[in-house]
C-alpha cells in the first residue's frame, strides 16, 4: 500500500503542477518580474501550498503514526546555518534565472520539454557535484 501511494503522489503533484501552470517557466519567471508585467497568479499557489502544509503539518504533529501505519518522521532542524541560507541562495538564484525549480523540471522532463531536460541535467550534475564535496569534507 505504500509503494502504491508512494508512486500515486508523484503523478498528484504533477498534475497539480500543470493545472497551475507552474511547470511553465514563463509563469514563474513572470511572477519574479516586479518591474514588468507582473502575474500574482504563483503567490495565490504559494499561499495554497503554505495553508495546507501548516494544516496538514499541525495534524501530524498529534500523530505517532501516518495514515498508513508508519512511523511519523517530522523534520526536527530549526537552525539556520550557512550551509542553508547558501543552498537557498543558490536554489533561488537558480529558479529566478531559469523559472524552473526540480518539480516543474520533472514535469518538463516527461513532456519532453528541452529547457527541462537542461536543467534536470544541470541538477544532476549540482547533486552529483554536492555529494563528491561532502565526501571529502567528512
């Protein structure tokens, strides 16, 4: 059962990321252009997201179990360090320039769509690139 929902919540979201329009990177780049012809349509999604992720985040917290019998696992760091502030830096300096974010690029990816395929292989390479420095660090 968790495999199946586990596989079912991907397709979920990127519907969702469809239907919003957020997995077209003209949408998104023209909500960051505060100078120009602004679309507020991608705050309306965020305030969306940001509601139910407070909701459904308050929820778990009562909970020791999810829905499906396992364990809850709620994500415990509250510290910001300069690893985090750096990698939202870089993620959002990433997402302004090209108006995609991992998401949407997954979406882009399976429509066959170039600039996704360019930046899920600039991500690979970021994540690849991530792990090869933290093994020399530790």
């Amino acid at each position: 059962m968790v495999l199946l929902v586990s596989f079912l919540a991907g397709p979920i979201f990127g519907i969702g990321l469809i239907v919003a329009g957020m997995a077209n990177p003209a949408k998104v780049l023209g909500f960051l252009d505060l100078a120009g012809n602004w679309d507020p349509s991608l705050a309306l999604v965020m305030a969306g997201g940001i509601a139910m992720g407070l909701a459904l985040f308050t929820l778990a917290k009562r909970r020791a179990r999810s829905l499906l019998g396992l364990p809850m696992r709620l994500p415990a760091g509250t510290r910001l360090d300069r690893r985090l502030i750096l990698g939202s830096l870089l993620f959002g300096t990433g997402w302004g320039l090209a108006g995609i974010c991992p998401g949407p690029a997954l979406v882009l990816v399976g429509a066959g769509n170039a600039k996704g395929w360019a930046f899920a292989a600039a991500m690979l390479a970021g994540m690849a690139l991530f792990e090869l420095l933290e093994r020399r660090r530790s």
